[in-house]
C-alpha cells in the first residue's frame, strides 16, 4: 500500500479544520500530524492573554488525544528554541469558539510578554508504547 495513502485522510481533516480562512500552520512526522493556531488570527498582542490550539492526528485521521499523550508546550523568546523555555503552558483539552467542526484541540493559555517572535514546541509521545511516534513541532509566531 502507497505510504502517502494513508496520510490523505489526516491531511483532509487538518484541512477542513484549517477552513476557517486564518492562517494556520501545519506539521507532520511520520506518524502524527499538527495543526498550530493562535487566537487572533495568528496575530498575537504582547501582553494580553491569547489561546494557542493545536489540532492533532495520528495518520489515517484519528485524533491524539491528551489521555493517550504525554504532550508539553514550550515557548522560547526568538526565532529558535534556546535555552530555557520562558513560559511552559499548561495543555488541555477543549472546543474553540468560531472554528469550523466540532472537534476537541489541545489548548493553552498564553500572554507573550513583549513584541518580537517566539519559538513554540509541541513535543508528546504516547503513554502506551506503540500508539504513534514521538515527536517535536517547532512554530515561529510574532507578538506585536
């Protein structure tokens, strides 16, 4: 079976959660899937609390969900992931307001202290061994 088969429905539904018409960014691994976005249209303001939603899947479309995943939010100051993290969100799970379907995200509180850009990362691996690959999504946002 085509390796990229399999991707096609995970892709689709990233997709028809991006369909909002904001900006959004995707990535993947082998495995899993991420959909990063941050309240306002990816247009953070520095100072005021905003909610960072990631939409996550294992391929073929299944949702990782935070039962199943030891996931952590870290954000750094600047354009790469150095250093100590200067904030470490705690994640759950919840609906967004005004997003297309009804899907459950992994949510986060988040005030960027200044303007300027911030690396986010979004690492998980699975409770259970075997349910998906590990893995690590670095996001460069602006705060202005």
């Amino acid at each position: 079976m085509n390796k990229h088969r399999l991707w096609i429905p995970a892709l689709m539904l990233l997709l028809a959660m991006a369909a909002t018409g904001q900006t959004h960014e995707l990535k993947a691994n082998k495995q899993v899937g991420a959909l990063m976005h941050i309240q306002p249209d990816d247009s953070p303001q520095a100072g005021v609390e905003t909610i960072a939603w990631f939409g996550l899947v294992k391929r073929g479309g299944e949702p990782v969900r935070l039962a199943e995943c030891e996931c952590g939010l870290s954000i750094y100051k600047g354009k790469a992931a150095v250093g100590k993290a200067i904030v470490v969100p705690r994640l759950r799970e919840g609906r967004v307001e005004g997003e297309v379907g009804s899907k459950d995200r992994l949510l986060a509180d988040v005030t960027f202290p200044q303007a300027g850009p911030y690396t986010l990362v979004l690492t998980g691996k699975p409770k259970e061994s075997g349910r998906f690959a590990p893995f690590k999504f670095k996001w460069v946002v602006r705060a202005t």
